[in-house]
C-alpha cells in the first residue's frame, strides 16, 4: 500500500494493538454507533493477545505510526462457528477487528486494507468472510461497496464473503 506498511504484529504490540481498538470503541460509543463496548470494559483482551500470539494480527502503519490494525485466520474460533456455522470445507479466511485510528477514517484506509488482504493472501482461500453488527448501517454499506456479498443475519450481526481471486498468493 502507497505510504502505508503492514505487517503482523508481535507480542510486544499487544498494548499498541489493544489501545488502537479501545480508542475505537470509544469513538464509536461517543457516536452513538452500538459496536465494540465489551472493549471499553477489557472484554476481549485475551483474545487480542492470542491471536497476536498467533499470528494473525497485522498492523498498519504510516511513517512509523500505527494506524490501523486487524486480524486475519483460516481457523474459525468460536464467534466464527456461530455466526457462519462450522466450516468444513476450510476454504475461507476470516476477517475480525479491523479498525482505524478515527484520525485517519475517512481517507480509504479501510479499502486499502481490504484491497491488500486480496492481494498478499498466501493460503488459496476462495473466499474472505466477515460480520458486523447489523444496526450499523455506514459500516454495511462500506462492505457491500467494497465487493462482498451479503449471506444474511445471525443474533444481530450481518455476514459476509467475498471470493478471492485464484491468483492471490
């Protein structure tokens, strides 16, 4: 990505990493929008820890600073299975917290992000799924722009896939 950086996170970022996602829940509390509370209240941080362990967390960074970050898996946890179902085909990669500094929202960060998760993966997933919660319509619209498909609704969380191409990796 032009002036951007990523690349995956390690322990030492666990704080830089949980920090970046409770600035955004705050943001996104402050405006009204009913996404990621729990991480106000530490909930999730063991889960922010473990997938870094995993190597599954990526950062993005402009001139040194990070700006965004999200997490990338071709294993389903938990949240995944209930959401999508158990997927035994294992053709999917699985997008979680995605996030970017509200400093920089607004300026395509988001679809860049997107756009380099199609383009550096190195398994040969066909598709890139994902949820958001659905009473967010802005943060819908911004998926359905970028190209993914809506596959409908679970406990108030909207799922999504997009095909990879087969040439990524």
């Amino acid at each position: 990505m032009k002036n951007l950086e990523v690349k995956k996170a390690s322990r030492g970022d666990v704080e830089y990493v949980i920090s970046l996602l409770k600035e955004v829940a705050q943001w996104l509390k402050s405006n009204e929008i009913k996404q990621w509370s729990y991480l106000l209240e530490g909930g999730e941080d063991e889960e922010i820890k473990k997938s870094i362990q995993q190597n599954d967390t990526y950062l993005v960074l402009q001139e040194g600073e990070l700006i965004a970050t999200f997490s990338l898996s071709s294993e389903q946890n938990e949240w995944d299975h209930h959401i999508f179902g158990k997927d035994t085909s294992s053709d999917s990669l699985y997008l979680h917290r995605l996030a970017v500094r509200p400093a920089y929202m607004n300026r395509g960060i988001g679809k860049r992000i997107l756009r380099w998760v199609e383009e550096n993966s190195q398994s040969k997933k066909q598709f890139l799924k994902l949820d958001c919660v659905a009473d967010n319509p802005r943060l819908n619209q911004f998926y359905r722009e970028s190209g993914f498909e809506y596959l409908g609704e679970t406990d108030n969380h909207c799922k999504y896939q997009k095909a990879l191409s087969v040439e990524a990796g």
